[in-house]
C-alpha cells in the first residue's frame, strides 16, 4: 500500500494553475490510480508525479474545482522512459 500525506488544497482554477507553474517542467514519474483518493476524473489507469519544492507530489481533482496535493512518501512511481 503507497503512503501519502496531503500537502494542500487549491479551490480555483488558478490557484491550480498558480501550483503547476511552481511545480518542475517535466513529470518524474508515473504512479498507479490510486482508489484511495477518489476523483469524478480520473479517467487515467496512471497519474504523473511532479516535483514541487523538491518533492514528489501528485495533484489530483476530486470534486469541481477543489484539487488536493498529496506527497508522494514511498518511492513507488516508476520513472518514465525518454
């Protein structure tokens, strides 16, 4: 079982895009869908692992407009291929 811990939650748009644009260029990884967070949009099987402040963290929707950062504490994304 991964282990996460909410880091923030963002309750707009821009405050979502505010988030991506502090967060590294390229995703680190790929992590499993997790049924643990539930999200209404989680149409994707894998979610990206982006480095913010130097951790791996991963943003996702989980009601509208109401998105939830999550550290990433186990090393269990697997990185992706260039």
């Amino acid at each position: 079982m991964m282990t996460f811990v909410k880091r923030k939650t963002l309750t707009t748009y821009k405050g979502h895009a505010q988030f991506l644009a502090e967060c590294e260029e390229e995703n680190i990884g790929m992590i499993a869908a997790q049924p643990s967070i539930p999200s209404p949009y989680a149409y994707s099987q894998e979610w990206p692992v982006m480095r913010w402040r130097g951790v791996p963290v991963i943003c996702r929707e989980v009601s509208h407009k109401r998105f939830v950062v999550f550290e990433v504490l186990e090393p269990t994304y697997h990185k992706e291929e260039q």
